[in-house]
C-alpha cells in the first residue's frame, strides 16, 4: 500500500482513537478551568472495597435535566465522575442487586451524605463513601380483592416522624415488587389503584388504622396487597417517581 493510500486510513485510525468514551477501569480524567472530578474509593462496613457499586454526583445548586453524573466502581472499590460542572454536589453510591440504597435521595439519608464543592481552584475532589447500612425489604404482590387481576399500582412511603420527608410514584412498587425502605425507621405505606380503595399497612382501607413499617438492615417482609374495588373512586395515576428533593 502507498503512502498516499496508508494516510487516510491512520487519520480515520486516530479519530477513532480519540473518540472512545472513557469508562471502567482506569480512566483517565483530563478537567480545566470550567469543569471538575470527583474520585475516591466505596467500601464496605468492614471496610472491603465494593466492586459494581453506582456512584453518584447530583448537583445541590443547580436543577439537573437528564441523567445525574455517575460511575460504576471497579474491582478496587475507585471511581472518577469527570467533566462535572463547578459547583455543590452530594455523593452517595448505591448497590441494588445488595440492597444498598441510593443515599443521594433524602427520603433513604435523611439528609446524611457527603457533600463536594469543585470550585475553579479546587477543582479536583477525592472521598470515601462507606456504603451501608442495608434497606428494609418489602416484596409481594398487588392484585384486585375481587377478580384477582394483577395492578401495577401507586405508592407513597413517607417518613412517620417527618412527613414532608417521602417517596412517591408508580413503577416502584408493581403487580410483583421488591422495594426498599430505610432500616430502622418508621415509614408510612400507602398504596392505590384508580377504581379502587387506597390500602394502608398494615393492611386497612381505613387510614386512622394505618400503622408504620420499621424494618431492620437486611430484613425482608412479604406483603400480599389486595384493592377493593370501588365504584365511587375516582380513576387517576400517580406519575414518575418523586421524592424529598436534596437540599443545599
């Protein structure tokens, strides 16, 4: 092959090259004046490096539209979320398929999180997050009281001792679910489905009889949810999860 013909074939070569998004193990994070990296390691309580944790930066002064930065840690429990905007961030990881939940939502820290500040002159941040404790489990089913048929319904679990503190939608809690909810802590349940009664735990149509959940780390209850019908309710959704907003 000529020259002339090898020299477009090693441009395509090194535009390719350069094009490559930098994930896993041993990024490397180039940041200037506008942007910023948060690095550091997530371990455990006994402090054993997570492999396959998701990391967190969600911005605590600015709204976000899309996606909120993350990265997944590798086998040495690092992660390195570059490129981010200077400004307020709360960190959090989370491991689902472990029952770890997600710290950067209010409603599972209670406002307990790290936080980062990537300012023009420090703009490179590194932390530890210690990941834990483990979420109560909820699982079961949700069905008609009547005909049996499957409803993926709405749900609203609210912090007993601060109310304004919860966590609402559908898709968080379906026909056949597995949810978690903060250990330790009294959380008020509440599902329902147009057409139907609203059901409270422990398992009452009546709301002055509902009761909080509290569940310990790693502890699993099942809850079979039935919905009567109601002709007089009127039909309606619940929307995309939302939750207490992290504050600043």
């Amino acid at each position: 092959m000529s020259r002339a013909e090898l020299a477009p074939l090693l441009f395509v070569a090194i535009v390719l090259t350069l094009c490559v998004p930098l994930t896993g193990f041993g990024v490397l994070a180039i940041t200037n004046g506008d942007t910023g990296l948060i690095e550091g390691t997530v371990s455990y309580e006994n402090g054993s490096p997570v492999n396959g944790a998701t990391v967190y930066a969600s911005p605590m002064d600015r709204p976000i539209i899309g996606i909120i930065p993350h990265f997944t840690t590798d086998g040495t429990g690092h992660f390195a979320i570059p490129h981010l905007w200077l400004g307020k961030y709360a960190v959090s990881a989370e491991k689902l398929d472990e029952d770890y939940p997600g710290m950067t939502s209010q409603f599972y820290s209670d406002g307990r999180f790290e936080t980062v500040t990537l300012t023009s002159r420090h703009s490179t941040a590194s932390i530890s997050i210690h990941l834990g404790p483990k979420g109560g489990i909820l699982t079961g089913t949700v069905a008609d009281a009547v005909t049996g048929a499957p409803l993926n319904a709405c749900v609203e679990f609210r912090r007993a001792k601060e109310p304004g503190n919860f966590l609402s939608g559908t898709g968080l809690v379906n026909a056949k679910y597995r949810v978690l909810v903060p250990p330790n802590t009294d959380v008020l349940m509440k599902v329902w489905y147009g057409g139907h009664k609203p059901w409270y735990y422990p398992g009452t149509m009546n709301k002055a009889q509902s009761r909080p959940v509290n569940l310990k780390p790693g502890q699993e209850t099942k809850l079979d949810i039935r919905l009567e019908p109601d002709s007089n309710a009127q039909p309606g959704g619940c929307g995309m999860p939302v939750g207490t907003v992290v504050q600043p």
